[in-house]
C-alpha cells in the first residue's frame, strides 16, 4: 500500500511533540495531517493527556471524526469524540476529541488551563477564521501563563509560513514535500462564454476520462442552476450530488462514500470540500474559481455574503483533491494570466467582520486590548470603536476607571456562546421568544435569499425542514420538549427581536422602508407586504457591491400598538426648522425621531430663537453647500488663492482651507455672521468673502491682499479681475492694447509666479497667451500686428509696443485727445 506524504515525517513530528511544546507542520492536500497523524499521535501515546483535533468546518469536523472512529472499528463518542455546535459526543473513554471553532473558545473560557488535555492540534489554519484565531490567541496566553506543557501545533497545506513562525516564535517547522499522486492542471478560461455553459463545455470533456468528478462553485444558487443545466447531459450512469454546509448528516453520509449501485459520480461543492473532507474516487476537479465570503458592512449593520475571486492557495488546495487514490487533473476556468493575478492568501477574518462578539469574548477573558494577547493579525481602530460602541448600546459593556468591563447582562450574554443578537432575544423569558431565538439561529447560515414569503411568522411556521433542529435546541436550552409554531404570540415575538435589532425598526418610505439606522431596504419582486403596514421590523437583509440599499428578506410586522408600546418611548423629541420651498422662510416643527425615523412632526406657532435660526443655516449650508449662494463663484476664487497661498507660504498658511473645511466647521467660519439672516434668500445673498477673510487671522489677510491679490492694475488704470482657479496658477484676459508700455511680465506672490495673460481682439477674442510679455512683444507680435491691422485699422498697432502708451482708443480718439 502506498505510503501517505506525512509518513515519512512522523518519526520527526513524534519527537519535536515529545521535545517541544509548539510546531508548525506544512503538508500538502491528502497528506494524512487531518486523520492518520491524530490518529497515529494518539495510538502511539505521544502525549499522556487527552488531544484536541480543531476542524474549522463542521461538515469536516463530523467527517474526520466518523473516519478515524472507523479505523478503529467504534463509533463516534467512544476514543474519538465530537464536539460541534448542538452536538457532543463523548465518553469517559474519549482521547481524542474533534472540535469545532466555537466550541473550543467556549471550553477555554469555561476552563483556561484545559484540564486533561495535553494537545492541541488547529488543522487548515490558513482559512484565518475569527474564531480560529480568538481560540489560537486564547490557546497560546494559557500555554505562556499556565500550562507550560500544553502543546501547540499549526497545520496547513498552505500556511503562511512568515506568520505563523512569528505567532509560534519557537516551533519547529516540518514540512513534507509531494503528493500522493501528480496532478495536471488544465486551463480552460471562460472569455465570453456564461459559467454555465463553459461548466457544461468542461463536464462533457471531463466524462471522456474515467473517476469521479467533483466540481466547486461558489454558493448553493450557483448548485442548483448547475444542476439543472447538467442533469440532460449527463448519462445513465453518472449520478450527480451537491455538498454544502446546509446538508443533513445522512445526505452528506451519503456523499462521501462510494456509491452502491457502483455508479460514477459528479460532486457540485462549495469550499466546504477544498479541505479535510475525502470524497472516495475524485480524479477530476473542475473549479470555476469563486467562494462567496461574508463582510461586514458598518454602515447598515448587517454581514452580508459576497462572491469573490479565491486566492492562489485556495486553488492549490483544490487541486489536491484530485490527486489523492491515482494521478488527476484540475481543469480551471481562468487563464494563467488570471492565475497570476490572483492574491496568494485570503485576508484574514478578522480584517473584514463584525468584531462584536470577539471583543465580548475578549473582556470575559480577563483582557482589556487586542494587543495583551498574540492575535495573529489585529482589527482596526475603526473596526474596536464600532464594537464597543454596539456593546454599550446594547448594555453589555461599561466603561469603570477608564476601563470597559463586562455589566451582568454582558456576562450573562457572553456565557451562553451564541451569537449576540440571538443570546439578547433568548433575555425574554417566553416561548415565543426562545423559537425565534432557535430559528435565527438556524436561519444564520442559510440566508433564505429568494423565499416568497418574508414574514417571519409565516417563515417560522413552515419550517418543517429543520423541525428537528429547532426541538433539539429548545430542549437543550430547557424551553421545552416540544416545538409547536402554531403557538407562538406575534407581540413577544416583536418585544424579543426588538432587544436585539433596535435600529432595523422600519418605515415605509415610497414603494420600500427606510430603517432606523438610515439605510434604505425594497421589498423583492417576488413577495408581497401589505400597503396598510407603516412600520416593520427587518431582521433579514440582503446587500451588493453595487448598491446601498438592501432587500428585504425577513421582516416581523409593526401593529400601531407595538410603535406606540415599545417605539416611541425610546424615542426623542427634537426641535427643527425648514425652509418652506415657496416663501423662502424658516418654519419651526417640534419631531419626534426614533434613530433616522420620523414618527411625528408637528408646526410650531411659536418663532425660533437667535440660536435655533443660527443652527438652522449652519445645518443648511453644511448639507448643500454654496453652489446656490450669490458669491459662490468668488468663494471659489479665494479659496483657490487660499490654496496657493499654501503652496508658496505654508509657515504662514500651514493648512489649506476647501469648500468641504468651510462646510464641516461652518459654526467658525459663519456662525457669527447669520445671527440676523431671517430667510433663504438673505442667507444666499450673505457675503461670503468677509465671512472666510475674517476668519484668518490679521497676518494671513495682509499677506493674501498684497502676496495674492483679486485684481491687477494696468498702466492705464483699469483694473482686471485674476481668476486663480483655472488650469493655470493665476490669469487674466485683457485686450492687447491694454498692455502697450509693459516692460517686464507681471507677477504674483512677490515675483514668484507670473500671470498668465491672455491677450484679447478689440472684439474680446483670444489671439495670444503668454507668460512672458517681453518675448512676445519681441517675437510672434509682429504677426499679430499684421493681423491686427487688417482687421482693425482703426486701431493703434504700434511697431514698438513696449514703449508705447497703453489705452483702447482708436487711432482717431488718441489723436483727438
């Protein structure tokens, strides 16, 4: 039998496990580092204590555990167990235990010195997922500060070695080279063909050879139209599957073993099968080269699943699975070019979610900052500020002696491990309750993207296809042992998922709703809400790349009750002023606002104050600007000038001052000037020049009105206006005559810049620009005193401009004067 890759490495991996407490183990897809080394690791006695398997993927945590409980002819629960979400099973004879991410956060926090277990081994840490990294961190301070014999082990096919030497700084590193078999990789790029008909272009080349095929795609959507698309070509004796997170145990059972009418198979996966999972007799791998990746959308508060290109490690490990039983192919449907293109790893997490939850769980830890621990890669400032402001929000956190600590409900809500916002709808002590709270959870994972019927009542209702599911987690959370959604009252329903999603309240605004936070959801064509419902709650949504708004996926509706009930108690009551369209004058309302929601506005008879009107225009021009104000185009001009004086005179001017600077503090530039403005079109009439100029300070307007001047004065008087806001640093337009006598060029800002000219017909048309008066005068002027002459010969086109008189006079007028 032919030997797996990381066999010839044990001897190596044994020792430095036996010798050292970290190690770092880098072996390519089908190596064996998911099944056969644990196994080996525990029927070899290299630790004396219990080991932790951790499998980021809960399919391939059930996968591996029912494999190598086969090997040893038990059954789950006896030497190997499994610890998963909903699921546990072990028994005083486990020594082996494979755990989801979760839960092994959860077992640290429950137990920080991990009584009884000596090792612990995170398989595919490349995938960076949150929880991985927190229970890493986590793993890493209690191997530093209380079990110096706990051991550490990374394992990948594609680690990023850099990394992960700099979080194990004194781990071993093994790496075991080759794959069972040699797999060829084939290019086949989609160019203008859709995915669909390239896949099925590709499945019919691919039954020309022989083993079973296994084809990713991006998302479950992308399955079934696949499947449909396939299914007519496929013949008699191929059967076609589709694996994903969302399968029941005995269809994915079912999946990973051979088939028993000995038939050939055609697996549609999405990345749920890139790592540990073994699908017997895949020989072909078809990859389309996408995953849908959840991120985290700070502005409307939801995490929403996008599709995006994979890395190239990605496509390495997908490529391994089809060299695992003999030699096989990888057709990819993208060029090399692409391949190039691609980004070696995928971000972590970490950088792109909703770090809420993590943080909670950081403070329940004991720590107070992300960096007290050795996280393999920090979130943002941004990213913690947003965190901690939802916790506070929500009550679970406060802020004692300059430090955030945990308040009892935020303990309470960090102790049950489950996300935040379904831990807050379980804090209603009914029934109700606690079946939303178990059909949220279900729901988290699966979206329900295209349903019909987005009421969540009728949703609940139907949901027969996880009845088990939800039964299971009321008796486990000691609701009830029996589930009955026929039974649940609308008003809990509302009061429990309000705690948790405040600002998803909704109010119809035109054909869609507009939602407390200020984001804007539709209804999908295909559902329905009905008209007479003003205000709903959204618990589910669904957002893209291209568009702000989202589409309603799950809603809860509002009775009038409910808003009056729960809503507008938590709401505030403001004042605010409008300018009425017609009349141009400010009207005074009194508001009753719930976040970006307006529950009621009412006319004031009363007349706003001094500080009311003031607020009221600074509000105004920080909205819309100055483009309608009647000095807008000369605003433009200083400010222009306030650049440039930037430029050449940043001691004195060390910031520069733009139309977005006057907007955002318009309470300094302003504020002092609209005391007295009682309409809208005082307002616009408002001159704004001695509002910016009065704002600097006495230095910098003596030096912007000598330095960079408006106007320029010509030897005969007239003065024209310096536009500095054009293509170039400073011009002016002015009829040549004008010119006539200047002998050296005019300039700005003490002679460092020089004006740009541009010398107009007696008729205003340009005929030269220039930057240097003196070079025209001795060069192109004589053509354009020839030209001159023959259009305008009642003109003075002397042969010696720089010397002569300047003036707009014809040659009549001049002798005349």
């Amino acid at each position: 039998m032919l030997l797996l890759p990381i066999e010839s490495s044990f001897s190596e991996i044994k020792q430095a496990i036996s010798l050292d407490n970290q190690l770092i183990i880098q072996a390519p897809p089908g190596a064996g580092k998911s099944t056969w080394l644990p196994l080996q690791l525990l029927t070899q006695n290299v630790v004396a204590g219990k080991i932790l398997l951790l499998e980021p993927r809960r399919v391939a945590a059930r996968s591996v555990a029912n494999y190598m409980s086969s090997c040893l002819n038990e059954k789950v629960g006896e030497t190997i167990g499994l610890r998963m979400r909903g699921q546990t099973q072990v028994s005083a004879a486990t020594r082996l235990e494979v755990v989801t991410e979760g839960v092994l956060t959860r077992m640290l926090q429950s137990d920080p010195e991990l009584s009884g277990y000596d090792l612990i081994l995170f398989d595919e840490f490349h995938e960076r997922s949150l929880q991985a990294d927190m229970a890493f961190a986590f793993a890493y301070e209690v191997q530093q500060g209380l079990r110096d014999d706990l051991k550490l082990v990374l394992m990948s096919a594609t680690l990023d070695l850099p990394l992960a030497q700099k979080i194990l700084p004194a781990a071993k590193l093994i790496q075991t080279e080759g794959r069972q078999f040699p797999v060829e990789v084939a290019y086949r790029p989609m160019g203008r063909m859709s995915w669909q008909d390239k896949l099925i272009q590709v499945v019919r080349e691919a039954l020309d050879q022989q083993g079973n095929i296994l084809v990713f795609l991006p998302g479950i959507g992308e399955i079934n139209r696949a499947q449909r698309a396939l299914m007519p070509i496929l013949p008699a004796d191929i059967v076609c599957q589709s694996l994903h997170g969302q399968l029941a145990l005995n269809d994915q059972q079912q999946i990973l073993s051979l088939d028993e009418q000995g038939r050939r198979k055609l697996v549609l996966s999405t990345n749920i099968a890139e790592t540990s999972l073994t699908i017997p007799g895949i020989k072909i791998v078809i990859d389309c080269g996408t995953h849908k990746r959840v991120r985290f959308n700070p502005k409307n508060g939801f995490s929403t699943l996008f599709t995006e290109r994979i890395s190239q490690a990605s496509a390495e490990q997908r490529k391994g699975r089809a060299g695992r039983i003999e030699a096989g192919i990888a057709y990819r449907l993208w060029s090399r070019d692409e391949q190039q293109r691609m980004r070696t790893q995928y971000p972590a997490e970490i950088e792109t979610a909703d770090i809420s939850e993590v943080y909670l769980e950081l403070l329940n830890w004991g720590a107070q900052s992300f960096t007290e621990l050795n996280w393999p890669t920090l979130p943002s400032d941004s990213q913690i500020n947003l965190a901690i402001s939802y916790l506070k929000q929500q009550g679970l956190i406060t802020e004692q002696l300059g430090k955030n600590k945990l308040t009892l409900l935020g303990q309470r809500i960090a102790s049950q491990g489950l996300p935040i916002d379904i831990a807050l709808v379980r804090q209603q002590a009914n029934y109700s309750s606690q079946v939303l709270a178990a059909w949220l959870f279900e729901q988290m994972p699966r979206g329900q993207v295209g349903r019909d019927d987005i009421n969540v009542i009728n949703q609940i209702q139907s949901s027969y296809k996880y009845y088990s599911n939800i039964k299971g987690l009321l008796k486990r959370w000691r609701t009830s042992d029996k589930y009955t959604p026929n039974h649940i009252i609308p008003d809990e329903l509302v009061q429990a998922a309000l705690v948790a999603y405040p600002m998803r309240v909704a109010k119809k605004r035109g054909a869609g709703y507009l939602m407390a936070s200020g984001t804007a959801v539709s209804v999908p064509a295909e559902s329905h809400i009905s008209q007479d419902i003003e205000f709903i709650l959204v618990l589910g949504a669904s957002f893209s790349d291209k568009q702000a708004s989202g589409v309603i996926r799950q809603y809860l509706a509002l009775t009038k009750q409910n808003v009056a009930e729960y809503i507008e108690p938590a709401a505030n009551l403001t004042t605010h002023l409008e300018i009425n369209n017609k009349s141009g004058q400010l009207q005074f309302y009194e508001v009753v606002r719930y976040g970006n929601l307006e529950l009621d506005k009412r006319l004031m008879t009363s007349k706003p104050s001094t500080q009311q009107l003031q607020q009221a225009w600074l509000e105004y021009i920080q909205n819309q600007g100055f483009k309608e104000f009647k000095q807008c185009e000369k605003l433009q001009q200083l400010l222009a000038r306030l650049r440039l004086a930037n430029q050449i005179n940043s001691t004195l001017f060390p910031s520069v001052v733009t139309s977005d600077e006057l907007q955002n503090n318009a309470q300094h530039w302003f504020g002092l000037h609209l005391t007295q403005i009682k309409n809208l079109q005082q307002l616009l009439n408002l001159d704004l020049i001695s509002c910016v100029t009065s704002g600097l300070q006495y230095e910098q307007q003596s030096w912007l009105k000598q330095a960079l001047p408006s106007q320029w004065q010509t030897q005969d008087g007239n003065h024209y206006r310096l536009d500095y806001a054009g293509e170039h640093p400073v011009k002016t337009s002015l009829r040549l005559q004008s010119c006539y006598g200047i002998q050296q060029h005019p300039c700005v800002a003490d002679g460092k810049i020089a004006i740009t000219l541009e010398l107009l017909s007696p008729a205003q048309r340009p005929i030269q620009t220039t930057n240097d008066i003196n070079s025209f005068w001795l060069g192109s002027y004589k053509d354009v005193q020839k030209d001159m002459k023959s259009r305008y010969p009642k003109h003075f086109w002397p042969d010696e401009p720089q010397h002569a008189e300047p003036g707009l006079q014809t040659k009549r007028q001049r002798t005349n004067s």
